[in-house]
C-alpha cells in the first residue's frame, strides 16, 4: 500500500499508510504533536493506517501543509526510534559515566 491523501466532503483530510513502516510509538508521537493544530483519528485496518485530520473550527479546512508536515515529522519519529535501538546503550552508558561520582 503506498501512502494515500484523501479530501473528504467535510473538511478532513484522511492520511491512509502501510502500518508495517512505523512503529506504533512514533505514530502516536507525532499524532500527539500535531494535536494542537486539529483534531486526529487513528485507525487501523488490515489494509494499513488511516490518519484522518478535522479542522478544530467549524466550516474551516486542514491545509495540505499539515499532512506534509506530518509525514515529515512521522518519518523524524521512526529514525529516532532507530537510532535509539541502535545506539540507546551508548547514551545510557555516557549518561551514567557523566553523573557517576567522582572517586
């Protein structure tokens, strides 16, 4: 499934993905960051993920720029993910040896 943007009728945006590119953590990070733009529903299907995007005034609309922003910001939580699984244990050893006491 490649990545869809759907315009509904109503004024919200539908962001439609394979759930199988992200961990779930970086997607509900980013929903979190972008929560107080609009309002934001996550729904998962068998075919993928499906981020829909509500304007938080009546009669207004979601410009395109958020849904940009959002897969730009969704993709920035992924590889912080993996650079932690990656690296997570030289930090937590640089941080320990930085706040070990002085002998």
């Amino acid at each position: 499934m490649t990545q869809r943007i759907q315009e509904n009728s109503d004024g919200t945006l539908t962001l439609s993905f394979d759930k199988t590119l992200y961990d779930s953590e970086a997607v509900l990070n980013t929903a979190h960051r972008f929560s107080d733009q609009c309002y934001i529903n996550l729904d998962v299907r068998d075919t993928g993920l499906m981020v829909s995007f509500k304007p938080k005034e009546q009669g207004s609309v979601i410009p395109m720029r958020i849904v940009d922003e959002f897969c730009n910001e969704l993709i920035d939580q992924q590889v912080r993910i993996i650079v932690n699984k990656r690296c997570g244990n030289i930090r937590d050893q640089i941080v320990k040896k930085a706040f070990s006491p002085i002998e």
